[in-house]
C-alpha cells in the first residue's frame, strides 16, 4: 500500500511557485522544485514539446521520490497514463 502523500504548491520568497512534496516514496521526507525554474531551463533548450513533457514528468515523478501515483496526482493525470508515458520514453530510449 502506497504512503499518504502530502502535495502543496506556494509562492517562494523569489515570487516563484514552488511544488511541495511530502511522505516520499524513498523516505527523504521534505521535497521542493521551483517550477518555474524548471520550466525555465527546460525551455532554453527549444526541444520538441514530447521531450519537454517527458523531462517534467521525470522531474515531478523524482520531487515525489519515484512515487509514480502521487506523480500522476501532482500532474493532474491519471496514473496508468504516466505508466504509458514512462514505458514509450523507455522504449524510445532503447531505441525501439
């Protein structure tokens, strides 16, 4: 059974959002990722938008210590869609 998983958003003293996770999978306790940063960064690299989602999904399944369910919750996603997500990024990567 998967841990109660704690996730909140605020602003940082930067006027940044910041994604907060709590009750990680891995038992680290306390996450945070500014998103905005994250966006940021992602964004100045002008890839293709599959592989800006791919990397942002992989950030928020890491904030939430490889919990995929609260991943999927934080994305606002059903989870067997980030599992299908997850798997075709595998697969590409494998290159097949």
């Amino acid at each position: 059974m998967e841990q109660p998983v704690s996730i909140a958003t605020h602003e940082s003293t930067t006027g940044s959002r910041v994604l907060v996770v709590e009750g990680r999978k891995d038992g680290r306790g306390q996450a945070q990722v500014d998103l905005q940063n994250l966006l940021r960064r992602i964004a100045q690299e002008q890839l293709p938008l599959s592989e800006i989602t791919d990397r942002y999904i992989e950030a928020i399944i890491e904030v939430a210590g490889g919990n995929k369910v609260a991943a999927a919750k934080i994305l606002g996603i059903d989870r067997k869609t980030l599992y299908r997500r997850a798997d075709r990024r595998r697969r590409r990567n494998q290159g097949g």
